[in-house]
C-alpha cells in the first residue's frame, strides 16, 4: 500500500505534516479530512523514494529487451501467478534476479508506477520498446476480466510458439550462410595466394596465349587483388539501399512483396507470416480484446507490409458492417507493383553484370545479357503478381469461426498447421540447399582446376615435343 506524506492545516491553523498509508490518494485525503485537518498538499512518499532507488539500479542499455527474455520473463510470471504471489511482489522478484539490461530497468519502472496507484497494464505501457501493443492490450484484457493468471499462461505460450517459429526460419538461415562465407573466404584464399604461383610459372615459361578458362581466372584474381575493398563494400551498399528504400512506404512494400514473391523463400516467408498473425488473432480474440483492437494489433505486428494492408482493409470493412472473412479474400490478392518489378529485374541480371565486373572482353554481349534476363525477371514477375499472399484455407477457416463463435479455435488450428508447414518448409530447404551447395562448389573447383592444368598440359605438351625433337 502506498504511503503519502501529506501538509495541512489542524483546526487552529497550526502546520502539520505527516505521512500516512492508504490504497489511493483520494482515500488518502478523505481519512486526513476526518482527522480533522485541511489538506493543502499531498504526495506519495514510497513512489518517490522506489523511484530515486530505480534509478540508482539502472544501467545503461540500448533498445528493448530479447525475445527470449521476454519469452521467460513471460512463463516465469505465469507461474508466480498461478502461485498465488502478489503482482506486485512477484514483479520484484523477478526484476531482482533479471541481469542488467532493458528489461530490468522496464521492470523499475513498473513496480515504481504500480507502487503509485497504476495498474500493470498501465505500467507496462509506459516501456513500449519491451512490453508491445500486443503485450499490454492482453494484460488490460485480462485485469478486465478477472482472468490474469489465464491470460498470462496463453501469453507465455503465445510468446514461446513465436519464438520457437523464429529460431526455426533464422535456424535455416544459418547454415547455408555459414557455409556460403567459408566457401567465399576459401576461394578468396586460393585466388590471393594460389592462383598467383601458377601465372607467374606460366610467364617464365614464355606462355602467351592462354585458354580462355584461364584467361577469365587471371582477370578474376587480377580484378580480386585490385579492388578486394569492393567484395565488403559491394553487399554493404546492397543493405543500405534496401534499408533507404524500405524508408518509404511503396518501397517498403515493394521490398515485401519481391520477398513473397521468390521460390522457397516466399513460400516460407508468406507461411511464416500466416502463422504469426493467424495466432496473433486468435490470441487477442480468446482474451477478450475486441476485434477491431485485435485486428489492429495484428496489423501492427505482422512485420510485413502486404500483411498490414490486407488487415487494415479488413478493419475498415468491419467498421462499414462487413464480416472478416470475404474482405480477408477480396483484399489479399497484391496489385502490380514497380518497385518489386525492378528488385525482380536486379535479380535476374546479376549473373552476366558480375562477369562483366572481373571480364568485359564481351562487353556488349554480357550488357545485352542482362538486358534480357531483366526483361525475363519482369515477365515471371507479372505472372505470379497476382497470387494470393492469404490462401483459401484461411479465408474458409475464418468464415467457420465467424458462422460457429469460435474464431479464436479457427485461429489456433491454422497457426499449429502453418507452423508444421513451416517446419517441413525449412527442412526441405536444408536438404535442397545442401547438395546445391556440393554442386556450386564442385563447379567452382572444377573451373578453377581446368584454368590452372590446362595450360600446365598444354606447357608439358611443348617441354615434350622439343625434348623428342
């Protein structure tokens, strides 16, 4: 319970102050009146002395908090809970054991606004870079209904499906990433170090005219040693001109779109999406937050910009008397986009620019090459511009939900199925993408090899002939 210290005035006009102990600070000044003093100021005394303690416990720390912090942080209050603690003991005890960093000091922060009279939802809206929209509006839900031990229970498990979906899309991610860089730093090895022993044998032996294998190979360590500063600076330039692009609202949906729009990875990102926003809503919906709030929220968290149109469109159909199902339907469908046209024409003609870059001995050739794989990249993109981002499967679920008054179960049984989508995506991803791999490098090696030996034939071939002779 907090305590105020209060100032006033007793009946002849003596000063008092004192402190005392009440739920509220309306309660506070109602029990002062009684005693029969006149109340000219009053403050609550723990809150400030918790909030010069808070911020000695601080420490600096950027941003917000890890999901896998929150994810715990989550469970771990569930269960203090569902133990029957105080919020606010189990909020301490848990800000206590927290290591330094954003989430300790959002928790400072919370138990100094519960400590004035807030209640958790409150406090926790206060630090909007740890506890999101999402978070908050089911805690307020929860404390709406009664129900904050159920609430937070579907909240950790909401919390840990998420990121569990997460690590398994970055966990595919990571080994074909890793194997890529060791290729490239291998490869950058034998084309620094290596290749330039073989040229320079070549030269002392008088060898003029090479085969074109390894005349390609000599301009690719040439233009390597020359302009090594390139290879970081070319992806970083990349990155920095998607993130400018990404700035602006058709850029940023152009960007979305191109990604939902490649093989495998559109598929599985599109999945992804699906079963993070389907749970989403079923989440919101189950805890009593109104549809129009849930919808919003969903929006908010989607992390896509074709899905944020999609849900916002759907928001505004409701408003105007419409169920979610046929809007869901009618707007999921993407319009042609330019944006996302031209990342497809960039895709496409990258091969013959890169061989341009070590090799322009056919250089109108390799110009009028990735002319025409850009002007195919637009073509494949036009044709599958108009697929649906949102499939039947949950647009029909949907409408079960709406006719049945379970759309939080609807919900719940498309985001377990794209989450096993998800799985079987990733995993057939790792199988394709292990002997792609094997080929690239066998090809490589092969190209390297035939560049180096076939003038080392062609030289022992020469020694031979003049030896016989």
């Amino acid at each position: 319970m907090p305590t105020f210290q209060f100032e006033a005035y007793d009946a002849l006009g003596q000063p008092i102050r004192d402190v005392i102990d009440a739920t509220n600070q309306d309660e506070a000044q109602a029990t002062i009146r009684s005693m029969g003093y006149y109340v000219t100021k009053i403050s609550v005394q723990k809150a400030k002395a918790a909030a010069k303690r808070g911020r000695g416990r601080k420490t600096f720390a950027l941003g917000g908090a890890g999901g896998k912090k929150i994810v715990t942080f989550t469970r771990q209050l569930s269960i203090l809970q569902d133990a029957g603690l105080p919020i606010l003991r189990s909020l301490k005890i848990l800000e206590a054991q927290a290591k330094p960093g954003g989430l300790k000091n959002a928790l400072i922060d919370v138990c100094e606004e519960i400590e004035g009279g807030s209640t958790l939802s409150e406090a926790m809206g206060k630090s909007p870079k740890v506890f999101d929209r999402l978070y908050v509006n089911m805690i307020k839900a929860g404390e709406a209904g009664g129900a904050l031990e159920a609430i937070l229970q579907r909240l950790a498990e909401f919390k840990e499906r998420s990121q569990r979906l997460k690590n398994k899309v970055i966990g595919a991610m990571i080994y074909p990433a890793m194997v890529i860089l060791v290729t490239f730093g291998i490869l950058a090895a034998i084309i620094l170090y290596i290749v330039p022993q073989f040229l320079k044998m070549f030269d002392e032996f008088g060898m003029k005219e090479l085969p074109f294998v390894t005349t390609l190979l000599v301009d690719v360590t040439n233009t390597c040693t020359r302009l090594w500063f390139m290879f970081p600076l070319i992806p970083f330039t990349v990155i920095m001109f998607i993130a400018l692009v990404c700035r602006f609202k058709a850029g940023r949906m152009g960007w979305h779109l191109y990604i939902l729009k490649l093989p495998l990875f559109g598929k599985l990102a599109e999945k992804a999406n699906l079963a993070r926003t389907t749970r989403t809503l079923g989440t919101l919906v189950a805890s009593g937050v109104p549809i129009l709030e849930s919808l919003t929220i969903t929006r908010e968290t989607s992390g896509n910009a074709m899905f944020e149109k999609v849900f916002h469109r759907v928001s505004d159909a409701i408003r105007e008397g419409e169920s979610i199902a046929r809007p869901l339907k009618r707007n999921s469908v993407p319009g042609f986009h330019p944006v996302a046209c031209f990342f497809w024409m960039a895709m496409c003609s990258v091969p013959p620019l890169c061989v341009l870059f070590f090799n322009q001995q056919f250089q109108n050739e390799l110009l009028m090459a990735a002319g025409g794989l850009a002007i195919l990249g637009a073509a494949i993109y036009y044709m599958f511009h108009k697929k649906p981002v949102i499939e039947d499967l949950v647009v029909n679920m949907v409408d079960v939900g709406e006719e049945t008054g379970e759309l939080d179960r609807m919900m719940y049984k498309v985001a377990d199925y794209y989450d096993e989508e998800v799985t079987t995506l990733t995993d057939g991803l790792m199988k394709l993408i292990e002997p792609m791999l094997i080929v690239f490098l066998g090809l490589v090696v092969l190209f390297i090899v035939l560049a180096l030996f076939m003038p080392l034939i062609q030289m022992i071939t020469e020694l031979s002939s003049k030896a016989g002779g």
